[in-house]
C-alpha cells in the first residue's frame, strides 16, 4: 500500500510517518514538503515542492491513501491570509489533485469545533476546508476534529502547556472528559486504523470521543 502525506514535519505529521513506515502493509511512504525532515527509511519518499505550484508536481499524487495533517498558527503564518493558505488553499488544491489521480481514500485531521459558519477564524477556516474537500472524488472520507493536542515536550507551545495541565486538572473531577488532551502518537495510530476500515457513507466525522473509542 501506498501513503501519501502532507504535513509530514508537524508533530502529528511526525508521528503519523515514524509509525507508517513501521507498517509491513506500506510498502511506500511519500511525503511532500518544504523542507527536507531528518528521518530516514527505504519506505520514505521524499518530496520538496512548492505548495503555491501545486500543478507542477500533482502528478506524483498517486497512491492509495492521502494523509492531511498541514496547519499552522495566525502568530507563525503573520496574517490570516497565509493562515488560510496553509490551513485551506494548499491542503484543499493537494486533496484535488489527488483525487483527480484516482486515491481512494483521505484522511483530513481538523480541528474540534470545526464550523464554517463560527464567528471565529480557526474553527471557520477548519470547517471550510472540510466542506470542501467533501465535495471531492474520494471513495471514502474520513474527518477527525481531536481536542487539544499533546505534543510531547520538546514541541509543546507555552499556551499548550498551560491549556493541557488546566484540561487535566479539569479531568480529576469527572470534567470535559470527553475533551481531555490527546497525544499525537495515538491520533497518528488511529489514522492508520481507518485506512482499512470500510464505511458505508462517504463521509465519517469523528469527534474527540469517536477516535478515543477507536478499536
């Protein structure tokens, strides 16, 4: 089997190809990205494109599944334009392509909360690319919103740090169980679970609780 994945050098992006390349089913694992990860493997592809000219290189969009995990944030993108970019416009014109080259399968990871219609620009931009990617020529779509992140240490934002440890507090006392932190390794390890699963719609959204009760 043959995986495709955008955002590979993100943390969830990281993990996801740390544990596909140890999957004896994928035989390939491409990854398309700005700047050249440190990891290493003969199942890894690597692809340094440019996500403005995506024309240039969807030719080598070919596989079985499409992983999109790219995003960013409004302090490191500098605008909401090239927030929406990266979060949108690359992710939205990658999954096209890639459709059009007859993949199968995509797997988006978006964002709880997930609204076009919310007052609030994350959660806007995160529903908007997820309507539009459903309209693609994808056999099966699945979409997962997770809560809050746990990135591990060494990727940990301060704000995260702060929201984490305040969530899990929360926890102790039988609150927002449902949205208690989830760590990157096991949203990447359901992902992979999905890639075999058979679904009767088109399209599956998985809330926070959905993937924890994953099995």
């Amino acid at each position: 089997m043959k995986a495709l994945i955008i955002g590979s050098t993100g943390a969830t992006g990281t993990e996801l190809t740390k544990q596909l390349i140890e999957q004896e089913e994928f035989t390939e694992v491409h990854v398309f990205v700005r700047n050249v990860p440190t990891i290493n493997h003969p199942k890894l592809n690597v692809h340094k494109v440019d996500f403005s000219e995506i024309s240039s290189w969807s030719d080598q969009l070919k596989g079985d599944v499409l992983f999109l995990a790219m995003g960013t944030t409004l302090k490191t993108a500098g605008s909401k334009e090239a927030q929406y970019k990266v979060d949108v416009t690359y992710q939205y014109e990658t999954a096209k392509a890639a459709a059009n080259n007859n993949v199968s399968k995509l797997i988006l990871v978006s964002s709880i909360g997930a609204n076009q219609n919310s007052i609030f620009f994350y959660p806007k931009i995160k529903g908007k690319l997820e309507e539009m990617v459903k309209k693609l020529n994808f056999k099966s779509i699945y979409i997962l919103r997770p809560p809050v992140l746990d990135r591990g240490e060494a990727m940990m934002r301060p704000t995260e740090r702060k929201t984490i440890a305040f969530i899990k507090r929360l926890n102790k006392f039988g609150l927002l169980e449902s949205q208690k932190p989830m760590t990157t390794f096991f949203l990447a390890s359901k992902m992979i679970e999905l890639v075999n699963k058979e679904t009767i719609d088109k399209t599956i959204i998985l809330e926070a609780k959905d993937i924890f009760s994953l099995e």
